[in-house]
C-alpha cells in the first residue's frame, strides 16, 4: 500500500517542478531583453529622430565654419589648391543644409540611426578641431609678428638712447668759451641761491617763533653747544643740509632714471622732506600747506612760506643745472666736525673764534653752507668754529 501512494505522488511533484523552472526561464529571458535595450529603444522614435536632425544640422554648420576658416587662413600666404578645396567644402554644406531646411519645412523626417547620430556629433567635433588648429596657427603667427615688432622697437630704443647719448655727449663737449661758462658765473648765482637761503631761514625762524618754539633748544638740537648769538647758523646748517642732499647726482638722485626730474617736483620733494609733518603741524597748527603740496600736480600753492621756500629751491635747482653744464668739473664738498681750520677751504662765519683760540687749536664745529670745487677753481664752504 506504501508503494502504491508513493507511485500517485511522483507524477505531480514533477509537473510542478517543470511549471516552476518554465517561469524562471521567461523571467531571464525578460531580464536580459530589459538590458539589451538601446537609446533608440528608451525614447520615442519622433524625438530621436529630431536629436539626428539637429545634430546633422550642428556638424554641417560647423563643418561650413571650419571650411571658412580654412579659406582666410589660405588667403595668406596664397594657397589656391587650398582655397578651392575649401570654397567646394562650404557650397556642398550649404547645399546639404538647405535640403534639411526644405525637409524641415516640409516636416519630412528621416529614420535614423544611432550610428548616423554618432556619425553627426563626430563630424562636429572634428569640423570643431579643424577650427581650432587653424585658430591656433593664427594666434603662433600674430605673436611671432608681435615678437618681431618687439625686438625691431627694442633695437629702435637702443638706437635712440645711443643716439641721445652722443648728442649730450656733444652738448658737454662745448667749450666753456663757446657756451659763456666761467667759475666766476657759477659763483656769482651762488651767492644769489646763499641769499635766498638765509632769507627762507629767517622766515622760518619767524614763524616758529610765533608759534611759540624756543628757538635756542630748537637750535641746540640741531648742533648741540651752538652760542644763543649765533642759532640762525643751526637753522642754515639743517637747511642747506636737507637741500644740496644729492646734488652731486643727475636729478638729485642716485638712481640714473634717463627721465628728468623737473623743478616743480624737486620742490615738492625737498619741501616734503624739509618740512616733516610734526614739525609743520607744530608751527602752523595743521598740515594744509603740506597737502596742498603733495597734490597740486605741476602747479605750487602760493602762499608767502611756500613762496620764499620755492625761491630758495629755484635758485638751488637752476645752480645745479649750472654747474651740470661744466662737464661733471663741479663737486659739492662740506668739512667734518673738529676738523682743523683751512682758509684754501673755509670761510669762518664767528671770527670771534679766533680772538679766544690759537689758530692751531681752532676746529670745525659743523658745515653751514656747503663748498664747490670747479675744476681747480675752489668756493669756500662757510662753516662755525668751536
């Protein structure tokens, strides 16, 4: 009986068995048909079709482009082979874009494929590429020519400064007879710029002391020990100190700029460095001359400080024109402290030094007003005797 019941159950655990693996058969064979899908397959035939239709449209256009492109870079230099191969690249694309225009108003749409659409983006890219070395080339070209316009004004420059250089050299050439120069000149503006100074100096001394300075301590800091009779000759020192600085170089300057320098921004310069804000803000209560200087451009405020200031500094800038004119034969020189007493040298402006000293013991106490030496020719510097 056990086998009887044992034979009526095979046949229908084997039919479900074959139901089962029948299903997971079609569901594989549905997943892999799911994954083998296409582009063209995942969106509707119409849109597609429009995507190849824009696209063979891009690459014509670009194509059109490139071909142009093409054309101007053969124009120069001439390529005749070049320019006919381009002029038939342009007609045919122009052709093949009125078609689509014509299929387009005529909404005919043809059916294509993902390899036509490929096909269309490839073209694109390499119309795209063609443009682009040809724009490469042309830019190397420009600046090649660029390069070349460089080095000729380089060389042009060089031509011109030489050329500068040996007209100055020519110009400092001239005899001192040709051009009226004589040490007897020089020392005569001298002596005008040494007024000037002296009558700056005691502006200035009038003005600090109505602002209430003690002129003796203002004095003795610029030249410690100096005798209460004699502190306008501090204020001369620190004056003349401040405006013949450089005056040895081109411009009164250091640096060997081929730009001149003019006589409105030397005043402005040595006015800035002569007057210190702290010290200006002291005498006049503010720093409005001070800003008026540093922006007034090629014009000086006229006031009656910065007037006399700017007469000083005219007559030192136009000495130093003067003695450019000599051919590098003037120097500026000034003596050191203790240094002993020389009449070839010095000029004393206390001779009551030498009624309590000895000549031998009689020293230098400081320079008031620098010296020049014109070829052998010698302009005393003055100087304060201790």
């Amino acid at each position: 009986m056990d086998s009887v019941n044992h034979s009526a159950l095979t046949p229908r655990k084997t039919k479900l068995a074959h139901t089962f693996a029948k299903a997971l058969r079609m569901r594989l064979q549905n997943n892999t048909k799911h994954h083998q899908i296409t582009k063209k397959d995942q969106i509707s035939p119409h849109i597609f079709n429009k995507e190849a239709f824009l696209a063979k449209l891009f690459a014509n256009i670009s194509t059109v482009k490139a071909a142009y492109a093409q054309l101007q870079s053969a124009q120069s230099p001439y390529d005749a082979d070049e320019i006919q191969s381009a002029d038939q690249i342009i007609v045919s694309e122009l052709k093949t874009i009125s078609e689509l225009k014509k299929c387009y108003h005529a909404n005919q749409t043809l059916d294509e494929t993902t390899s036509s659409l490929l096909t269309s983006e490839i073209k694109e890219l390499n119309s795209l590429l063609i443009t682009y070395r040809l724009t490469t080339k042309k830019l190397d070209s420009q600046l090649k020519l660029k390069d070349s316009e460089i080095t000729f004004l380089k060389e042009k420059l060089a031509e011109a400064n030489s050329d500068n250089d040996l007209l100055e050299a020519r110009l400092l050439n001239l005899s001192a007879e040709v051009l009226g120069l004589s040490p007897a000149r020089f020392i005569a503006y001298f002596h005008q710029a040494e007024k000037s100074i002296r009558s700056f100096v005691r502006l200035l001394m009038s003005e600090m002391e109505f602002a209430g300075w003690d002129l003796e301590l203002a004095a003795n800091s610029i030249q410690p020990g100096i005798n209460s009779n004699h502190i306008c000759y501090a204020f001369e020192s620190f004056v003349c100190r401040e405006m013949f600085d450089g005056f040895n170089y081109p411009n009164f300057s250091v640096q060997t700029e081929r730009k001149s320098k003019c006589a409105t921004s030397f005043c402005r310069d040595k006015y800035l460095r002569l007057m210190r804000p702290k010290m200006e803000k002291s005498i006049f209560g503010n720093l409005d001359q001070r800003n008026l200087v540093s922006g007034s451009g090629d014009f000086f405020p006229e006031t009656p400080f910065l007037s006399a200031f700017c007469e000083m500094a005219k007559h030192i800038w136009l000495l130093h024109c003067l003695a450019s004119s000599f051919n590098n034969d003037v120097s500026i020189f000034q003596v050191s402290k203790e240094t002993h007493f020389s009449e070839v040298y010095m000029e004393s402006l206390n001779d009551e030094a030498f009624f309590v000293s000895s000549d031998a013991s009689i020293r230098v106490g400081f320079t008031v007003v620098p010296g020049f030496r014109i070829g052998k020719t010698v302009v005393q510097c003055q100087v304060y005797l201790r």
